[in-house]
C-alpha cells in the first residue's frame, strides 16, 4: 500500500477508472460480437441496428480513452464492410 497521500489517492483513482475501462471494453466488445453473429445469420435488417449500436459503444470507448481510435476506426470498417458484402450477397 501507498505511505504518500497523493499516492494512495492515485490507487484509488485507478482501481474505480480500471472498473469503468473493462465495462466500455466487454460492452464494444459485446455489441461487435452480436452484430457478426446477425450478419453470418443473414439478419441484414437487425444487424444493420447492431452495428449502430457497437459504432456507438466503439466511438464512446475511442473518445474516453480506452481504446486508440485508429483502433475503432478499424473495427468500424470492418464491421461495415461484412455488413454491406452480406446485403450485396443477397441482392
């Protein structure tokens, strides 16, 4: 344990930001899987809200800090790519 206030403040600090950080992280994470799992099933018209809603958590976590936003930017494209290939495929 800290023996210096502000070091200690600084553990308590981290532990409450590490508990935030893994819920956006397992949310985005969650959200990007459900929306895969639509698009192989072919449930264009639910998948197409899916990947809105795992955009949106993927942008939250990129503005907060918890992931590099070339990182979401990637994820986001990828997702949008499957997502538009799987609608060519079945038009």
């Amino acid at each position: 344990m800290a023996n210096i206030k502000s070091a200690a403040k600084k553990a308590r600090q981290s532990l409450k930001h590490r508990e935030l950080n893994r819920y956006f992280k397992t949310t985005t994470r969650t959200f990007v899987k459900r929306a895969n799992t639509q698009i192989e099933k072919k449930e264009l018209t639910s998948a197409e809200d899916t990947v809105r809603q795992a955009i949106k958590a993927l942008d939250t976590a990129a503005q907060k800090g918890i992931i590099h936003r070339n990182n979401a930017a990637r994820r986001k494209s990828r997702l949008m790519k499957a997502l538009n290939q799987a609608k060519a495929a079945t038009a």
